[in-house]
C-alpha cells in the first residue's frame, strides 16, 4: 500500500518552485514590464533588440512559466507518494527538474523569438 509521506525532497523542493513559477507567470501576463528595461522581465540581448520583442518575450515566457509551474507541482504532488524512493535520489530528481524547467524556459523563449524575429 503507498505511504502518503508530505516531508519528502520531490515535494518540498517541487510544490514551491513549481508555484513560485506559477505566480510569476500570472503576475508577469496581468502586469508585463511596458518598455525595455534591465531590472524586470525576461531579459536577454534577443528579447531586448525592439519593443515589439520585448512584448512577445514577455507574453511568450510568462505563459511558459504558467505551463511548467503547473507540472511542477504536479510532480511535487506525486511526490507525497514516494515513500520507498530513497531521500537522496528524490532530492537529485528534483534538483534536476527544476534546473531543466530553467534552462527549458530560455531555449523555448530563444527559439519563440528567433522564430518571430529572424
């Protein structure tokens, strides 16, 4: 029978992040950063060439960040079962998902706007 264990690494590192995401997301599509600036926003040399970037960036990568939020906690919520997984590996796995989701978030921004912008 599955142990339902609330103090694991997948759920603690992934239920958080994986809002933490969520909210940024939601906050950046209700209230995205208006002109080009180096303090708030997605912010790379591709997204900051033309006002008409930086808006798609923004609306791009706050939709993105919604999406993997959402599988983030997800994950964090399946990790409430896995009990017999030990500490160590949990923690690894979730490490690895949250550097990837990272590292998705910019490759799939960068290739939106070298789609659009050429």
């Amino acid at each position: 029978m599955l142990e339902i264990v609330w103090l694991n690494p997948v759920f603690i590192i992934l239920a958080p992040t994986g809002l933490i995401f969520w909210l940024i997301g939601k906050w950046m599509l209700s209230h995205p950063p208006g002109t080009i600036n180096i303090s708030v926003g997605y912010r790379t040399k591709r997204s900051m060439q033309s006002q008409e970037a930086w808006d798609h960036a923004q609306h791009f990568s706050a939709k993105l960040s919604i999406r993997i939020g959402q599988v983030e906690m997800l994950l964090g919520a399946f990790g409430i079962f896995a009990s017999g997984i030990h500490e160590t590996v949990q923690a690894v796995f979730a490490i690895v998902v949250v550097m990837y989701a990272c590292i998705h978030l910019m490759v799939v921004t960068e290739n939106e706007l070298k789609r659009v912008f050429p």
